[in-house]
C-alpha cells in the first residue's frame, strides 16, 4: 500500500499532476520545459509520473516558468527545521545576490546601482502615455528583467511614476509564451480580480476590444503591463496571425483612442536587442523603435560598486577589504566611468552568490571568492550544468555552437569570435533544436546575442571551461582547418563564387583529408559544403587537363628512347608519390586518432589509451606521442566485468586484497584486488543486493538484500554464515562496528536494528525515520551511529546506550549515504539536492556544502588520512574533495552511467561501482603525489639518486617524497611563508629551500632538521641552486639581487648586482664557472663565479624570464619566459650574438625549464598547464604532456631514469615515464591489449588496429 505522499495532493503524485495539467495549458512540451528551467527531461518525467519527489528549487523554477503564481511550489513545502536558531545566527543569514537569475518585485530590496536608470526609465514612460509602447532594449545579460522587475515595479508601487493618481495603477507582469494572447488575457484577469468577456480568438479578430473592456473596469486609472522577454513573441509563438495580433493589441491598449479618448494601460516591452530587427517586421513596432525606445547602457565602476556592497550592508554582510576590487578587476573594468562588457552582470552575481556560500560567519572573504574560483569558477560550473541537462543531440550542437564562437589562432591562443546569428544556425543540421541549445546558453547568460550577433559573453569561458578548454585543445588542428575553410567559402560567397577564391594545393589536401578522415562533413554549413565541393570539382578539372596536355606533349616526343625515359622517370615520380602518399595518411590517421584520444581521456579510460598506442603505432607523430605518454596522467587502474545487473556496492576487505560488489542481479562477487580475477560469487539472495560490509577482522561478509534479510558469508570458505531476518521491507545498508561485534542495518521500513554477529540475534530497533533508511555507518570509536533516509534528515544515534542523540537537517531531498572521518569529528552525507555537506560531529552544525555535482550524489566516503572527502553521483563522475579547502582536487570519469558506490583501498586505491554493470578500479598515485590538504605547489626538485623528491609548497612547507612508493616521506617546517624553490646538494645529504619569508634554509636530508638559516634577502627569495662541488650556494629574489653562500661555514660570501628586476631563477653551468640568473628586468645575466662578477647580458625576451637551465655539456643555455618562448643561448657568445634558436608552443609564460641528463631532450613548463619536449638534435618539438589542471611552475628530470616530475598549482606533482616503449608496454598490461570483439566494443566506428603482441 502506498503512504499518504502518494496519494495525497503535496506528494509526487498530486505534484506531477498538476505539473502536466499547467504545461498543458501553456502550451509547453516537457524537452521545452526541461530546457528552460535547466532539468533533464527524464528527470522531469520521473516527477510528473510520481516516481521521484519533487525538490523545492525544482519547483520554484517550473513555478516562475509556467506563472503559477506559487500553486507548484506550495505543494512542496520546505523540510521544517529541528530548531529555531537565534537570529544573529550566521548560518541564517540571508543572501542578497540572486545569482544568474534576474532580480524579482520581492528581490527589491537587494537591487542597487541602477538608480539613475530607474528614474530615466519612469520619465520616459511618463512621456509616452498615450504615444503606445516603451521599448527597454539591451543585450542578453545587461539587466534589463532585473530593472523591469525590481526597479520599475516598486517604483510604480510606491508612486514614482510623474503622473497624477498612478500611485494606484495596477501592475502586470507577463511573459508572452507559445500563446500570447491567452497568456496576457490570464494575467490581467489575475491583477485586476474580474473576469474580462473576451476570448484569444476574439482578440485576434478585433485586437482593440481589449482597450474598449478595459476602460470601463479602470475608470480613471490605467494598467501598467509589463511584458518581459518579449522576443519570445518570435521565438514561441508559432501562429503568426497570432502574433500579429497580439502586437496589435499591445499597441492599441496603449494608444489614445482616435476620438480623443485615455489609452487604458501603459505598455512596457522588455526585449533583447537582437531582436530589433524582427520588430522591423511589424509596421507598429517599427514606430515603437523610432519614437519608444529606452536602450539600457552597461553599468560604470561607481554602479557596479554600489550593486556590491549596499546589498551586503543591508542582508548585514561584510566585505573582506580588496574583495570588491579584486571582484571588478576579474570583470576587467578599468577607471570609474568605464562600464562592464555585455552580459557581464550575471557572471558578477554568480560569483557574489558562491562567494556567500563560502563565507566565513558573516564575512564574505577574498579567501572564499578565491576558493570559488572566481568569476572564472563561477562560469566554469554554470556551463557545466547547463551541457548537463541537455540532450545528447543538443551536447553536440552547443560544441559545435560554441566552437564556431572561438577564432583559433596559429599559436595556440584563441579568443571570443562573434558570430552573425543566422548564418551561424544555419551551418546546423536542425535549426529548431539549434535555436533552443543557443537560447540555453544565453539564458544562462553564457552567450550573448546583441543584435544579430552572438559571442561567448567573457573570455574567462574560453579558459575556464575544461570541457570547451578539451574540445579547443583535443582538436585545434581541426578546428583551424575548419575556421580558415569557413572564411575562405565566407570570401568566395560575397565575391559571387569567384573560381580563383576556391582551395587548390596543399590547403585544398589538408582540408579534404580533415573532411573525410574526422567526420569533418558532418561539421560543415551549406556554404562550406558547397565551397569544399567546389575547390574538389575545379582540382578534378585541373588535374584531367594537366593529363590531357602531358599526353599531347608526350605525342610530340620523336624517339623511344626519351619515351623510355619519360616513362621511366613517371614511374619513379609515381612511386614516390604513391610512398608519400602512404605516408601522410598514416601520419594523419595517427594524428587523428590522438586527438580522439585526447577527448575520450575523460569518460572512457580504456578507449582513450587504447587509441593513444594505435596512434603512436600508426605513426610515431608528435600528436600520438603527447597522447601516449599523456595517458599516464589518468587514474585508471582496471575495470572488473562479471555482473549482469547495476553494481549498488563495493567493498574492501581490511587487508586490502580482496574488493566485494554488490548487484541487482543477486550476486556478491569477490575479486583479487592483484589480478583482478574473480575469486567467486555468492549467490542465495534472489533480490537485488544493496551494500556490503566486511567485518573489521575480515573473516565475514555481509550483504543486505531487497528480499528483506541480511546474509552473512565465511569469506575463507565462501559459505553462507548465517540470515538476519526482521526488516519489513528491503534492506538498504549495512554497516559493521569496530570491534565487530554489532552489524547495523537500515532498511525501507524506515528503521535501524543492530544486531548481535556471535549470536546472530537482534539486539534493538531504532525508530525515528519517517521514511526508508539509505545509510548507515559507525564512528572509529563505535560509540556512534550515523544514518540517513529518504525523510531528508540524519540521525544520530548512542550505537551503546541504543538511543538517540541528535537529528541534522539542512539537506532538501533524500540523504543517500553517510560516512564519518577516520577522526570521528567530522561527518560527510550526500543527497539527491546535488549536495555534499560536512557536519561537526560534536557541535551538531553544518561546517561545508560542497557543490558541483550535477545529479544525485549516490554515495561518499573519506580517504584514509581523513584529508579528502571522495563522492559519486549519478552525473557519471566521482570526485574527490579537500577536506580544508573544500575545492575538487580531481574527477573520476570512467563509467557510462550512474555511479552508484565508492570504497577507499590500501594505500591510493579507490573502487567505483556503477550502473554500468562494472566497477572500475582507481590508483590515485599511480603518476600523482598529492599534497593533502590541498597546496599549490610551486618548484621541485629529485635527490642525485632520484629515490627522493622535495617539493616547495604555499603552505609553508618542503615535503619529501618516496619516489619509488609514491608516498609523503616527512613535512619540513620552518617558513613563515610560502616557499618557492628547493634544491638538493651534489651529494644529496643538503637539501635548500626557499621562501616568501625572506630566508635560505638547509636541511639535513638524512635526520630530516633543519640546519641554518641563511638570512641577508631584503624580499622573498624565488630560487636556489648548488655548486657543482656543493661548495656554493646560488640565491635570488626580490631585492634583485644573487647571492653567493659558503655552504660550509653558513655565511654570505658576495652580492651579485646588476638586475633591474625581481630574479627568478638561477643555474650553474655543469663546469660550476658560470651562473645564469633570469630576470623580470627581461634578461638574462651570465656571472663568472671565480671572479664574483658580471659577464654578458643576453637579451631577446619580451617577457619575465622565469627559468634557465645549462645543457649537460654547457654549451647551450634555455630560458624560458613570459612571452611563452624558450630561448636557447650559447653561453660562450657574446651578449646577445650568443643567442641561438627559439622555441614555441606554450600558448602562455613559460614558467621552468629543463634539460634530461643525457641532454637530448629539452623539457618546458607553463601556465598552459602543459609539459612540452623538445628534442635537442633538431629542436623540434615530439610531445605535449597534459594532465594538470593549473599552471605547472616547475620541472625537473630524474637523474637515473626517463622520468620527468611536474610540480603544479594544483596541488601535485606529475611523474612522467618519458620512454614510449616502456609506456606502450604498461599500456597493454593496463587494458589487456584489444581483439577485435573488443575494440568494437570501447571504439565503434573506429577501424581495428592492434596495439599489443598477442
């Protein structure tokens, strides 16, 4: 039987009901309705069905889209909190910031900084009473709802409007929908309280009837309408005569009548600006624009300051010094009358909206902007939640939207390109679903369409968005082919098809094998198309003619002997050709496969390495090499096939060495975590299996099943050990105390029971959940129970003295999974609101809500150290959280589906469990060292015998690492900042670092202490590096000097002076006779260290230098710096004559550089969060390594083998096996290598090749 939520008008039942009836009556298909408020359509379907509970925020949006007028959201009442907190309580404090949304009437109070606009606005409207409608005119994104809703309407409430007796007037506020005219009946009924005797068809037949209704029901007043997004008379209404005559009506309720006689309302229309021109179409518009327009401009520096702080100071929020500047800086306004770009307003409240999540009581704090990300975060998780509600076919048109808004440069930087907006659709294979994908992305406030224009609204998108950031990086080849394809037919168009515009040569090849070998066609307009087909028809014509005048030619040759040689000669030619031929298309296809690999890197694993080693196979590129070698940046350590059904569970064994799995198909596997064999699978459930618990000493397994019983198994014998029966439903959850003798169990019937293992007896019931129970899990010190439930709340329990202790509430839908810290303080639940929070365990309190997901968060758990939290949610990813800072430190995407259950393993081993019938093995230092808590890290450094690594941190810290392990060896503390720089003596028993303290520390690497603190730095000191001879210790900062230390004797022993700049980085030649320095002065400084003096001056950099580095042999010296180049020097030159080369690709500063010992490779890092090499033979470049997701600030070679180390800001270090073949071979231990059946299987489509010896 159901309970009274499914039967009841406020369950899900009453509530999708009445969902479907009001869709119905505007009109709204349930893809259209999931578009607008931004929900997946399947989502959608399960509430309107009943098979899912509506959440408050879901009904808000279906609310406000469908004009409700709150009916939706009163049939989901908000979850009552436990208790009532005092008011000055911070955690209650209300935020002023309505985020992307535009401000509403109720919002007023919060709305500043268009003052002046208002008061322009009211004497404009005042003036044009009787003269027909006010057009408000402004790009997507300028403010325009916002200063209709909260600045217009409550200045006409409260009587600003310059006109006798309107203080009275009524308001209404309207969107036009799919059928305007019945939409603006309903709302005018609805303010005035009266029925009006007119019907839309009557209105469509006489559309001044409204105006001859209205006058006698207003008597001396008049009403003021309010149309808001009125493009959307041409963008929904589908019924021209319609829309006609809703313009006309607008118009003549508007106008004086013809005798003389008081319009009976004022008409206010609110429409983004590119869509004047449709009004063009409209002979009564078309006055509108000439004599009623009101274009809202940007807002200046002073507005945007005052939209900032005066709603902080009102809500009774403070603003950290330097956080609005910072703000404004990120919005990129400069001086105090200059405004904002278009759309930019949005993104500014966004940010401001986040921020006050992150505050700290009632501060809003640089530190939280920052923790956000920023303006640029803020659009990064925007977008991201945008692509997610939509469907698979409208993913693909918003890339191919977005990345014909990015003009792709030679260089690898891109930047915004705006696009005309009809030509753009029009490249698209389905204008109507392309339509509503591009209006997604504009009400998002992501996209800007102004006039007929659209572009992306800030750059910051192009940066921060690693899913268009991938679709730019993984194709730019393509995507420059494509845009200098689209130009050229754009030329050849406008010039009438001018034959001498088409492609030929080399640019006609490139483009034709773009084309055909990466479904390229399927990317191209009809102009393209047309152009392409063109340039291939006039090439074809070419080459016959070409042939038909060789073979008169030939006809003309007088003796066998030169056809002979002829003949000969083309033979020859041919073959080349047809080798060259061969060549290039192997060359392309491996190309062409790494891209691919590159964008399946996320998401599908396997495929992704896979392809890698078919690339590189096919053809050893630069392409296949990055991607090969790149692959190691993935986590993915194995997937586990063998269930038939979703896996809802896994679960370590305490030894590690066994990983349980629960299924809906009623099996728990056991699998060897070693070789990821199937060691057996119990059976007996005949119910879907729930979740899985080992008992702490490992000897039993439980399982809990939909059957209602939970079973006990030997896990040495693999025998059935015994059957809890009790629940009166299916059971959810178990859970085993530390000591192992109690087992918990939560189940559907909304109760938690313990039970006794020994006696295999129930001990209590625990009652309190008003609904099924989801989770459950004991504290480390098993005094404390934790569950979680459907009822939104979570309980916790006396798991001793069996009772209750305290309820938390906060979430607002179905908590799914609990998990407690390994320190018992802390605890961690996820819920079907998208959330995770953390909760004090012993204050009772929310500390977090950490965001980002963007579907149900399935399940959570902590990692061992306690210093991460590791969450899993149906959006398909798991992602791992820092517990201090509570940003994402990575993303696990490997399943194709729901992720349904995490388990942390021995040492950096995570197991997911999926609906995909798999569960997928991850090895989190498999490439990475991960500093937790999160801290950028800056430059590091291997021992002489590469078995340690020391890493300089900005938290204060040198950390020294196990390289071998993969393990945090010690923390080295001393700084009283951050450090920058670290280096290890010759003989590796020294370690120096440096720090934004002003100090040099040297360590003693064996006892791990600190041994002297070399002091005589005026400003941090940004580098360090010894001797040949470990005599000498180098220096430099920013006072702008090199310091020499006798490392011996602690002491100072000269000043090197003679940089105008802050010096970044110095380096000894391999002789120890010289020392390069480099410089924000733009230079480099060669020093004879013997005689303690200055040497050349190289010049050639535009930018700060930022690393230098000698060649094994020193004869060649690389700088790196912020005009993204990699100089190459020789040091024995004169000045600037010693320069010899430069180096590109880094499409940002170069931040370190580094030559591999045997000195045939040249390593460079940057801001692009890349990792470039260089072959010094022929300084060519072979291979981009990516996989951080900051800047990387240092790189360095291991001294005994081909790896690399890459030290970032986002909180890790890389470890890159550069050697290809050893790579290849991991690769095929990793994946197991691909037959046939296989491939298909990971790459459909792709044609087989193999890529590991059978």
């Amino acid at each position: 039987m159901g309970g009274p939520d499914e039967t009841s008008a406020h369950g899900p039942a009453g509530f999708g009901a009445e969902l479907r009836r009001l869709r119905g009556e505007r009109g709204l298909s349930l893809t259209a309705l999931a578009q607008r408020i931004h929900y997946s359509k399947g989502y959608l379907s399960k509430i309107e069905n009943g098979g899912k509970p509506p959440t408050p925020d879901l009904a808000r949006r279906c609310d406000e889209e469908l004009l409700a007028g709150g009916a939706l959201a009163r049939l989901v009442p908000e979850v009552p909190p436990a208790r009532t907190p005092e008011a000055d309580d911070p955690r209650n404090a209300v935020c002023p910031y309505p985020g992307l949304a535009a401000f509403r009437p109720q919002d007023a109070r919060w709305f500043f900084g268009r003052d002046r606009a208002t008061a322009r606005l009211l004497e404009q409207l005042a003036g044009r009473i009787g003269g027909g409608p006010l057009a408000v005119i402004a790009p997507s994104g300028a403010g325009k709802s916002s200063l209709l809703r909260a600045g217009l309407v409550p200045a006409l409430e409260r009587g600003a409007l310059p006109v006798a007796g309107s203080c009275g007037w009524p308001v209404v506020v309207c969107t036009p929908t799919p059928n305007p005219l019945k939409e603006l009946l309903r709302c005018v009924t609805e303010a005035l309280g009266t029925g009006l005797s007119v019907t839309p068809e009557e209105l469509e037949e006489g559309p001044g009837r409204l105006a001859e209704i209205l006058r006698p029901v207003l008597g001396t007043a008049r009403l003021v309408l309010l149309v808001d997004q009125f493009e959307e008379t041409f963008t929904l209404c589908a019924d021209e005569a319609e829309r006609h005559a809703f313009v006309s009506v607008l118009c003549s309720v508007s106008r004086a009548a013809s005798g003389g006689g008081e319009p009976p309302a004022v008409v206010v229309l609110g429409m983004r600006a590119d869509f004047c021109g449709r009004c063009l179409e409209h002979e009564e518009l078309a006055a509108v624009l000439t004599h009623g327009l009101f274009a809202l401009g940007p807002m200046t520096a002073a507005e945007l300051r005052e939209a900032v702080v005066r709603p902080a100071e009102r809500a009774g929020l403070a603003l950290e010094p330097g956080l609005v500047e910072l703000l404004l800086r990120d919005l990129e306004v400069r001086g105090a009358s200059r405004g904002t770009a278009s759309g930019a307003l949005p993104l500014l409240s966004h940010a401001l909206l986040v921020t006050w999540q992150q505050r700290s009581g009632r501060t809003l704090t640089v530190h939280g902007y920052e923790m956000t990300g920023g303006i640029h975060g803020a659009i990064a998780r925007s977008a991201e939640e945008v692509f997610g509600r939509l469907q698979p076919a409208e993913q693909d048109l918003a890339r191919r939207i977005l990345v014909r808004l990015v003009h792709v440069g030679d260089g690898d930087v891109e930047s915004r390109r705006r696009a005309d907006r009809d030509p753009l659709l029009a490249q698209l294979p389905d204008r109507r679903a392309a339509e509503a994908t591009l209006d997604a992305f504009v009400r998002a406030r992501l996209l800007t369409v102004d006039r007929d224009a659209v572009e992306i609204t800030h750059e910051a998108l192009l940066r921060a968005w690693p899913r268009l950031r991938g679709w730019i990086d993984n194709d730019r080849a393509g995507l420059l082919t494509h845009q200098q394809l689209a130009q050229a037919a754009g030329e050849w168009v406008r010039e009438r098809r001018d034959p001498g515009l088409l492609h030929r040569g080399n640019r006609l090849s490139v483009a034709r094998e773009w084309a055909e070998q990466t479904d390229g066609r399927a990317e191209l307009g009809p102009h393209e198309t047309e152009f392409l087909d063109a340039s291939l028809a006039e090439e074809r014509r070419r080459r016959t003619a070409a042939r038909r005048q060789a073979t008169v030619q030939r006809r003309l040759l007088v003796t066998l002997a030169a056809l002979l040689v002829v003949a000969v000669l083309a033979g020859s030619l041919a073959f080349q050709q047809r080798s060259r031929a061969v060549d290039e298309r192997r060359v392309a296809q491996s190309q062409e496969m790494a891209v691919r690999s590159g964008a399946l890197a996320t998401g599908q694993p396997e495929a992704s390495i896979l392809l890698a080693a078919a690339a590189y196979r096919t053809a050893p590129t630069t392409e296949a090499r990055g991607a090969l070698l790149s692959t190691q940046s993935q986590y993915f350590a194995g997937r586990l096939r063998g269930h038939t059904g979703p896996v809802n569970a896994v679960a370590f064994s305490p030894d590690g060495r066994l990983l349980a799995s629960a299924s809906s198909d009623g099996t728990v596997r056991l699998w060897s975590v070693a070789d990821h064999r199937t060691v057996t699978a119990l059976t007996g459930n005949g119910a879907p299996v729930r979740s899985v618990a080992f008992s702490p000493d490992g000897r039993l397994l439980a399982s809990a099943g939909s059957d209602g019983t939970v079973r006990l198994w030997g896990v040495a014998d693999h025998r059935a050990a015994g059957t809890l029966t009790g629940h009166s439903g299916g059971v959810r959850a178990v859970a085993f105390a530390p000591d192992g003798a109690t087992l918990a169990s939560g189940g559907a019937d909304g109760t938690v029971r313990l039970w006794d293992v020994a006696g295999r007896r129930l001990l209590t019931t625990l009652t309190g959940h008003t609904d099924q129970v989801l989770s459950v899990a004991f504290a480390p010190d098993g005094k404390t129970l934790a569950s979680s439930s459907a009822d939104r709340t979570i309980r916790i329990w006396d798991a001793v003295g069996r009772q209750p202790l305290t309820t938390l509430t906060g979430h607002n839908d179905e908590v799914l999974s609990v998990a407690f810290a390994p320190d018992g303080r802390t605890l961690a639940s996820g819920s079907a609101d998208r959330t995770v929070r953390l909760w004090d365990v012993a204050e009772q309190r929310p500390l977090a809500t950490l965001t980002g997901h963007n579907d149900d968060i399935n399940a959570v758990a902590f990692s061992r150290e306690g210093t991460a939290v590791i969450s899993t949610s149906g959006d398909g990813t798991a992602k791992l959280w820092d517990t201090a800072t509570h940003r994402v430190t990575a993303t696990l995407a490997g399943h194709t589906d729901y992720v349904l259950s995490i388990a942390v393993g021995p040492g950096n081993l995570l197991a997911t469990a999926g609906f995909d019938q798999s569960v997928v093995l991850w090895d989190l230092g498999r490439s990475a060292l991960t500093t937790r808590p999160f801290a950028e890290l800056w430059q590091s450094a291997f021992s002489p015998d590469g078995r340690l690594l020391a890493s300089a941190g900005a938290d204060r810290t040198v950390k020294l690492w196990d390289v071998t392990h993969r393990r945090l060896l010690a923390d080295l503390t001393g700084h009283d900042g951050s450090v920058f720089a670290v280096a290890f003596s010759p003989d590796g028993r020294l370690l120096a670092s440096a720090g934004a303290d002003r100090t040099v520390k040297l360590w003693d690497v064996t006892h791990r202490r600190l041994l002297a603190d070399l002091t005589g730095h005026d400003g941090s000191v940004f580098a360090v590096a010894f001797s040949p001879d470990g005599r000498l210790l180098a220096s430099a900062g920013a006072d702008r000097t090199v310091k020499l230390w006798d490392v011996a004797r602690h002491r100072l022993v000269t000043d090197l002076t003679g940089h105008q700049d802050f010096v970044n980085t110095v380096a000894f030649s391999p002789d120890g006779r010289t020392l390069a320095s480099g410089s924000d002065d733009l230079t480099v400084r060669l020093w004879d260290v013997a005689g303690r003096r200055a040497g050349a001056v190289l010049r050639g950099h535009s930018g700060s230098v930022r690393g230098v580095s000698f060649s094994p042999d020193g004869r060649t010296l690389a700088s790196g710096g912020n005009d993204g180049t990699v100089r190459l020097w020789d040091p024995s030159g004169p000045g600037a004559d010693g320069r010899t080369a430069g180096l590109s690709g880094h499409s940002g500063a170069v931040r370190a550089v580094a030559f591999s010992p045997d000195g045939r490779t040249l390593a460079g890092s940057g801001s692009d969060g890349t990792v470039r090499l260089w072959d010094t033979g022929g300084w060519r470049l072979t291979a981009t390594l990516t996989g951080h997701s900051g800047a990387v600030w240092g790189v360095a070679f291991d001294p005994r083998q081909p790896m690399l180390a890459s030290s970032s800001n986002d909180g890790t270090v890389r470890l890159w096996n550069v050697d290809v073949r050893q790579r290849g071979a991991e690769i095929c231990r990793l994946a197991g290598g691909a037959g046939r059946t296989r491939w298909a299987q990971l790459l459909p489509g792709v044609p087989y090749r193999p890529v590991c010896p059978s």
